[in-house]
C-alpha cells in the first residue's frame, strides 16, 4: 500500500508541475499568436486525445515530461499564409519569452503554493538546544544548553526548519549575530564565528555543524496501535506496551526504539516489554517496506504533549505573498550554490535524487498532512525551473543559451552547430538520469 500511495502522490505531483511547466510555454506562444499544434502531458502512446480549436490536447503514458509543439518550418512545411505564425519566424525575443515561460511558470507556481502554506500555517518544533559539542561554533560563541534561538541577524527564526534556512542563506555573512534567550529567560546577543564549508556537505544538519544538537520532543516508547499482520502484531506487542529495551539495550525513548528497527532490517530483536506491570520477552524481525525497516506500530502521544515544543506559524495574505517570493527567492540561491559546488567538485554527487527519490518523498509528506505536501511540491516545482534553465541542449537552457548567441552575433546559430551541442546535451542529460537512479537505488537498498 505505501508504494501504490507514493506512485500515487508521484504522478498528481509530476502531472501538476508538467502540466503548469507546459502551460506556461502555450499560454505565452498562444499570446504572442504562435499556431500551437499540440499540448501532450507525457510522452508515447496516446491515452487521450481530443482537439479544441486548432490545437490537439493529449495524455500519454509515460508522465515525466511533456512538450508543446509548435508550428515551425524547420519540422514541417508550412504554408505561405501561416508563416507569419510559425515559431521559427518570430522574433529572437519572442522566441526567449515563449521558451522561458515554461521554468517561469515553476517559479510562479512555487510562489503561489508557499503563500497557501503561510497563510494556513506551519507547525514547527521551536529551536531550542539540548546537547552541545565541544569545542564548536556554539560553545564559542557563548551559547548554552536550554538556549532558544530567537533571530539570525534580525530575521525571526521560531522553528528549526526556520532557523536552519535563514542560517544558510546568511552564510556569506560572517559572522552571524543571534539572539538567544536562555531557560531563565535571559536575552542574549551572540556572535557566531563560522568555520568550514556546510555546503560540501548539507546532510551533517545546521545543528551538527555549529556543535549541537536541537532539542526535540522526547516520548516514552509506549505503543499506540498495533498494525494488523505486522512484525509487531506477530511479536505480540499490544496497546500500552512499554518498550524497556532491545537486544538488552536501554530504551528511553520513541525515537531509540525507531533507530533500533530501522538499523535492524530482517533481524530478530530481543525485546523487554512492560505490560500492566509485568515484564515479558518477546522477539521483533523489523520487514523492509517502501526502503524502510519497519515494525507496524504507532507511538502513543499524550494530550497537550507537545504544545510547548510546537508553534504555529501564520501569515495574512500580502504578508505569506511576500515571504513566499522571499523563500522561492533564498532556495533559488541556494540551488545555484548547490549546483555550482556539483560541477566544481566541492560536494558530492549523491545530492542528486531521481523519480524513486522524489516519489518516496512525495508520498511521506503527503501522509504528514496537506501543508507539508504543499512544501513539497513548491519545492521540487523549483529544482525543475532551475534544471530547466540550465544551459544544457535539449532543455529550455539550452535553446535560451543558442538565442543569446544569436543576439550577439546577429544571426541564428547554424544547424550543425546545434547537433552537436544537442548530442553533447543528451550525453549529460543521460549521465544525469544514470547518476540520479544510482543514488535512488542504492538508498533504496
């Protein structure tokens, strides 16, 4: 069931994001009175067809892509009296705003779908920290256990997810200003004294980086709900079940008895159970699913729990539609720091995520809620308009990077010359594709 609901939320997420990415590209030619033959969402077989006007709308079967074609006499003959309306016969900047609106109606779409986010609400866990390394950044900087880290050089950061996106985006500042305010409620301004690079390596985690760890919601590890057919339903855990410890290993909280199960894939784990007051023993063989370890249970959550480690954050209308540009903006950045770090070598390529990446994650967050789905699709609406925008023959950047040869040269690039750029793209293209479902397979496994 979680594969069919991830390949699920995969395609809705896939189709909305062609679908705008498309739309973009027909909506601008449509305007510019370029003769649209054909808008496809997918590619291959036929699905469904069915034509309004001059143009012929399709569903095909593959759904990673999509293209509109337009009347063109480079592909087809075209006769006199529709010439005027062909693609090829438009002007240098017409042919840039036809291109570019495809990677433009991403951004815009990202836009749109952080200010629905905003003016809902995010739930966070506020920045609060537990654990400090030393030495680090943080410990030199004077911050101590119990500190809530309010601001990053006067922005508001009351989430984790917050802070740690104001702390990247602040990075070229240094040093950082923070303001904290500790468990006696002490207002401190700090300076913080960056050393190294987190970028070359972004999944240590901002806390780690700076020497600490987040403080986060700790709860006892009593079972909730017991999966049917599961491994916990066949090791007998029931209801109310606290979990003592594992391969006679203390268990203190939810989220050790989760890092045992997901290191544990396919092996027996002893178990110490309290059940009413008495001890038992039982064994637990964790099963692969979706790429994961996992036991079958749920974790029991007191009422008001977790109030005072979560904080809602709302915006109105003109204030989320800010924000958002704001966001799309600073990730937009941080892509292009990202990607300029893949190509010089100075972080790895296993960043890269391919469709089995971004269909697992499609379906987590939609089984969080429907905000952190929202995120999620802005966010990958993003990584497409950029990967779009890349000057790389046979995506949109590759055909804008040949119009802006032609504005400075003041003639169309010859034919050959594009072949061979557009043989060099599908070499990197393919490359791309090849790394991307390594990386995929091999978290999978």
């Amino acid at each position: 069931m979680a594969f069919i609901s991830s390949l699920g939320f995969f395609l809705i997420t896939i189709g909305i994001l062609v679908t705008i990415h498309e739309l973009g590209h027909f909506l601008v030619a449509k305007k510019l009175n370029v003769k649209v033959l054909r808008f496809s969402i997918g590619f291959g077989k036929i699905l469904k067809s069915f034509k309004y006007g001059e143009t012929q709308y399709t569903l095909c079967v593959l759904p990673l892509g999509g293209f509109v074609k337009m009347l063109d006499e480079n592909e087809t003959p075209v006769e006199a009296s529709e010439k005027h309306r062909a693609f090829n016969q438009q002007s240098v900047y017409k042919r840039i705003m036809i291109v570019a609106a495809g990677p433009l109606a991403n951004f815009l779409l990202a836009i749109a779908l952080y200010t629905v986010v905003f003016v809902i609400g995010v739930n966070g866990v506020k920045p609060v920290v537990n654990v400090l390394e030393s030495p680090g950044i943080a410990q030199q900087a004077g911050i101590q256990t119990g500190d809530q880290l309010l601001s990053i050089n006067g922005v508001l950061t009351p989430t984790i997810s917050e802070f740690s996106i104001n702390f990247i985006q602040s990075m070229d500042e240094n040093p950082l200003y923070v303001n904290v305010i500790s468990s006696t409620s002490n207002l401190k301004k700090l300076e913080l004294n960056l050393s190294g690079d987190f970028l070359s390596n972004p999944e240590q985690g901002v806390d780690n980086y700076l020497g600490f760890k987040f403080a986060m919601p700790k709860l006892e590890a009593i079972i909730n709900q017991v999966v049917p057919n599961s491994p916990a339903s066949i090791a007998d855990l029931q209801t109310n079940d606290k979990i003592l410890s594992a391969n006679h290993t203390n268990i203190d909280s939810w989220h050790d008895f989760v890092n045992v199960i997901q290191n544990s894939p396919n092996k027996e784990i002893n178990l110490q159970v309290k059940r009413n007051g008495n001890i038992l023993n039982t064994t637990l063989t964790p099963k692969i699913e979706n790429g994961l370890a996992k036991a079958g249970v749920s974790v029991l959550v007191p009422t008001g729990y977790l109030d005072k480690w979560l904080v809602l954050v709302k915006k109105d209308m003109l204030d989320a539609f800010i924000a958002a540009n704001d966001k799309v903006y600073q990730l937009t950045l941080l892509n292009l720091k990202m990607i300029k770090k893949m190509i010089i070598g100075d972080t790895s390529l296993d960043q890269i995520s391919g469709p089995i990446s971004i269909a697992n994650y499609a379906g987590k967050s939609a089984q969080v809620g429907f905000v952190p789905f929202l995120s999620f699709l802005a966010l990958i609406s993003i990584g497409l308009g950029l990967l779009n925008l890349l000057p790389i023959p046979l995506l949109d950047g590759g055909y804008l990077f040949f119009y802006l040869i032609e504005l400075i040269k003041g003639s169309a690039v010859s034919q050959s010359f594009q072949q061979v750029l557009t043989k060099f793209g599908l070499f990197v293209i393919i490359s791309l594709t090849v790394v991307a479902l390594y990386n995929d397979l091999s978290r999978l496994l």
